[in-house]
C-alpha cells in the first residue's frame, strides 16, 4: 500500500526506476517512449550526462544559499545566458521553482509596477478561455478553462476570459485570417473599454496554447495587433512559455515567430529539462527600473527561489541545447513528426484537426470531422487513449474538455528534442495502436 497521496488516487502507477535518452524504464523492465516530454518538460530524455555532471559539481561546492543574503554564479550566469537570448526589451531574471510560481510572480509584480508608478487603480487582468496558466489560486483564476476552476470559484479573483485563437472552432467558415485576428483584437480593445481603459492591469496569453487546447499556434499577425491594443491603453502584456517556450517550437522562446516582444514573461519546464525544478519570470527593463526607482524591493519571494543548484542544472541544459544545435534540430524532426501524423491521421474518421509548432504537436478527436462534433464526455476518450499509449509502451498526453472545459478531447505531443527518425516512427505507430484500442472500447460502449 503506497502511503503517498498520488494525483489520482485509483490510477495504477508504474515505479519508474531509470532513464535512457528518451525512454522511462520501469521496475519491471518495461520502457516507456515519452512522446510528451512528461508534460512538455523532458526536452533533453532522461539521461543527460552533462546535466548531471553540473549538477553533482554545484551539489558538492554549494548546494544552496538564501537569496536574501547571496546570490551565486549559477544563478547570475544563468540570467546573462537568457536576457542574452530573450525577445528585445527582457532585461531581468526572476528565478522561482516552477510554472505556476512565475506566473505568481508575474501577475504581482505587474500589479507592483502600476502602484510603484502611481496608477494604484489598475487591477482587472484580461486572459483567454480555455488557458492554463498554473494551479496556485492567482495562476488558476487566470486561466480560463472551466473545469479545472469550478470548484474553486469562490476562492478566484475576478478575470475577464475573451475568445482563444483557435483558428479550427473559432474562425468562421468565410472568415479571412485578417478579419479574425481583427475581430479578436477589437474584443479585447472592447473589453479593456468596458472594465476602464486606466484600470485595466495586464493581458495574459499563451503564444501556443499547450495542455488545455493542444498545441494551438496563434494566427499570422494576431499578438501583432493584441500588442497594439495593450500598447494604446497602457495595458502590460504578459506571455506565459512555460509549456510552449524553451525552444519547444523551434526557437528559444516561442514568441519570437511572431515578431512581438512582451512586457513579461514565464518560462519553465524546458528550462531545466526535469533535472531540477525551476522556473523563472523575464522582465522588461521598465518595469524593473519602475521598482527601482520607487521601493527597490519587489515584495514577494519564496523559500527556494533561485536555488543555486537549479539554476546550476538549467544553465547546462540551455548550453546543451545551444551546443548541439538543437533548436534547429526541433524544426527538422518536427515537420517530420507533423508529416508522420499528416500521413497516418490526415483522414482518420475521428481526428478533426492536426495543428502544432515544432515538436509541440496537438491532434483533436471529433465524433464526425464534417461537423466537429466532439465525443460525449461521458465516455473520457482522453483517459481512455492515455491507458492504452501505456499499454504500448508510450506516454502522451491526452486532456478532455478541449471545447469548453467540459466537451472536446485532444493529445498533445512534445517529445525530446534528441529523438532519432525511428523513434518518430515508433511514436506513431503506437499513437495509432492506443486511438485505434481507444475508439474500440468508445464504441463498444456506445453499442
């Protein structure tokens, strides 16, 4: 009897005892491909030498120092690699433990930086419908998807959710990419009106919508003109990569396709690979001179906030990663990847849209791709999907509620970036083995 309180609490777990490139090994020998990265973390596989190196190197000169009395080299080192990197304007580093802590963080010192300035009536964030921007009570009333926020309501501060770009069930039929970008920056520019165009605090977004839509890109020119928006009315514009940045599309953080720099930023998962947890929120250098000149002192912070040994463990996965140029090697396996899928799913009479950056790849289930009429919740496709991946020796990721956090199931893809063409191959050809053992079951329920 296991005594730990598991997520789920009637799911069997395998015990995970060892790692190889991208496979999870279990006790009894069975290895797992990790088609998801965990959940968009692992980008490295389960095995880096030289991450590990780093790390056991950190551990035995220092492990840890509050950073209320030092700092250390890792952690200075790593803020020079990042700004080095980061969309113009990103000047500073705030390190945290995790993706819901940055957003946390990002969200407080957005609301620091209009009291610090002298505009205290700046309060109301304005996000999307059917985000996921973290599970601590801030990060969880940002979001926008219902499930996950209903029986917390009562605890969740009050936040406008506006319509996704999501180009396959949001953009109409004759509607032009132009026109719906358009229309979506006009709904926030409306909504900024109606709350008070001085009271408005932030706009948050995905650039790639990751675990509640799947892998969802933005449409040509769309945070072109949302940027605009924030712009004319004063409104910060704050971009969450914790899933979709780290060179997980492509590039190092996502936005840059786009062309648009924020005012904040989140980063997580890719930033330390899984070998420690760590997060970090990227500042732009006015926000940070506001608290500079004002209090000097951001008030929030937490216990391991920087942690030497971290940051020590996601500079040498950002170096690996910049080393064996795998950023352009994301590009090349991921449309091959998409072509793989295009292939075997393209027509599949239950998979409505294919849809992805990178390897940050999304495929939704539909009852019938005509109309898009989603699968009847009731029989959890996704669960259904994600047991039989398992039963083939894949981990993916399947979520429900893609829709309207109740309806709607998709599978998110975003493997290791050190995959090998066979093991694209394998991916697949397991992925089409749990849909086609899913569907089966779905059917003979429906029977």
């Amino acid at each position: 009897m296991s005594r730990v309180f598991h997520r789920n609490i009637h799911q069997f777990y395998p015990v995970a005892v060892a790692g190889d490139g991208p496979y999870i090994i279990a006790a009894d020998g069975r290895r797992y491909l990790d088609a998801s990265g965990g959940a968009a973390v692992s980008c490295l596989g389960h095995s880096a030498t030289e991450v590990v190196e780093a790390i056991q190197k950190q551990v035995a000169s220092l492990a840890y120092a509050h950073t209320s009395f030092f700092t250390t080299e890792p952690m200075e080192q790593l803020a020079d690699f990042l700004v080095e990197r980061a969309p113009a304007g990103l000047e500073y580093v705030y390190f945290v433990s995790g993706g819901s802590e940055a957003v946390e963080a990002a969200l407080k010192l957005a609301r620091q930086y209009f009291t610090e300035t002298g505009q205290p009536q700046r309060r109301h964030l304005i996000a999307r419908r059917q985000s996921y921007h973290g599970n601590t009570l801030g990060a969880l009333a940002t979001g926008g998807n219902a499930w996950r926020r209903a029986q917390f309501e009562p605890l969740l501060t009050q936040v406008s959710h506006l319509t996704p770009c999501y180009a396959y069930r949001e953009q109409g039929a004759q509607e032009s990419d132009d026109a719906f970008t358009t229309r979506l920056a006009r709904e926030l520019e409306d909504e900024i009106l109606r709350l008070g165009a001085d009271e408005v605090m932030a706009f948050v977004a995905e650039p790639v919508v990751g675990a509640t839509l799947g892998a969802v890109p933005p449409v040509a020119g769309y945070f072109r003109k949302i940027r605009e928006v924030c712009d004319r009315y004063g409104v910060l514009l704050i971009l969450d990569e914790v899933m979709c940045g780290m060179g997980r599309t492509g590039t190092l953080f996502a936005i840059e396709e786009d062309g648009v720099s924020p005012d904040i930023t989140t980063i997580a998962k890719g930033l330390g690979a899984g070998y420690q947890p760590i997060g970090a929120t990227l500042v732009s250098g006015k926000i940070y001179d506001a608290i500079a000149q004002g209090s000097g002192f951001f008030q929030h912070g937490h216990t391991y906030i920087g942690h030497a040994t971290a940051c020590a463990a996601a500079l040498a996965v950002q170096q690996t990663i910049e080393s064996r140029q795998l950023l352009s090697r994301v590009k090349v396996l991921g449309t091959a990847l998409r072509a793989r899928l295009q292939e075997r799913f393209g027509e599949h009479s239950h998979i409505g849209d294919l849809r992805g950056r990178g390897l940050f790849q999304g495929l939704e289930l539909v009852l019938d791709p005509d109309t898009k009429a989603p699968f009847d919740p009731s029989l959890k496709l996704n669960a259904l999907i994600k047991r039989a991946a398992m039963e083939q020796g894949l981990m993916c990721y399947p979520m429900g509620g893609t829709i309207d956090g109740r309806q709607g199931d998709h599978i998110l893809l975003a493997p290791p970036f050190i995959l090998e063409e066979a093991h694209l191959d394998e991916l697949v050809d397991k992925l089409d083995r749990a849909i086609a053992a899913a569907l089966k079951t779905v059917k003979g329920k429906r029977a």
